[in-house]
C-alpha cells in the first residue's frame, strides 16, 4: 500500500518534470510550427495526462480541513487530557516549551510586548 502512495504523489510530478524537459529536446526554430512552438502543445498535454493521473489515484490521496494533521489532532488531545504526554516525545517536548511559556507569560508584564518610546 506504501508504494501505491508515493507512486500517487510522485508520479503525477514525474511526469510533469518529464514533459517540461521534452520542450527543448524536440524544439526546432527551422522545423515546422509544432516543432518550432512545442510548449503549444507539451502544456496542454501536461495538464491532461497529470490530472488523469490525480484522478486515477485520487484515492490514495487523504484530504482534511485546512490547518488539521495528526499532530493537531493529537496535541488537542492531549490537552483535554485525554493521552499522557508520556506516549509521545513531541508532545512532551510541546508540553514542556507550552509550560515554559506560560511560566514566562507569569513573570513578565501583563503586556508582552511593549515598543520602544
């Protein structure tokens, strides 16, 4: 299943990459139009065979809300105490620098920032 993934996020590039190196292999100012002018049709081509890909493997693809991930998903966890910063080195070096913070945020003024008069 790992293959299929990456064969889905980079094929698509690959190809891309492929088409857009075929531009100066197969230009030829003498040549006839479509030789001469190939990104008239190398572009065209590039976005039809890439999005066929995307769509034939649209289902390797996982899609969530912007702004979401795993990490999110588990930090919020843990901060409605529902896993232990224990299980994962991240979040407890997320806890630690939030604690850290907060202790700061204690010690200083209650206006963190104050410009220079």
């Amino acid at each position: 299943m790992r293959s299929h993934v990456f064969a889905a996020h980079v094929g698509p590039f690959a190809v891309f990459l492929a088409l857009l190196g075929l531009i100066p292999l197969v230009g030829d100012p003498a040549g006839a139009f479509w030789r001469a002018h190939p990104e008239f049709w190398v572009f065209p081509l590039q976005t039809v065979l890439c999005g066929t890909l995307l769509v034939c493997w649209r289902g390797a693809y996982e899609f969530r809300p912007f702004g979401t991930s795993d990490r999110t998903s588990r930090w919020k966890s843990f901060k409605s105490g529902k896993i232990k910063a224990e299980s994962s080195p991240q979040l407890q070096s997320r806890a630690g620098t939030v604690s850290y913070l907060i202790s700061m945020g204690r010690r200083t003024s209650k206006r963190p920032f104050s410009p220079a008069r």
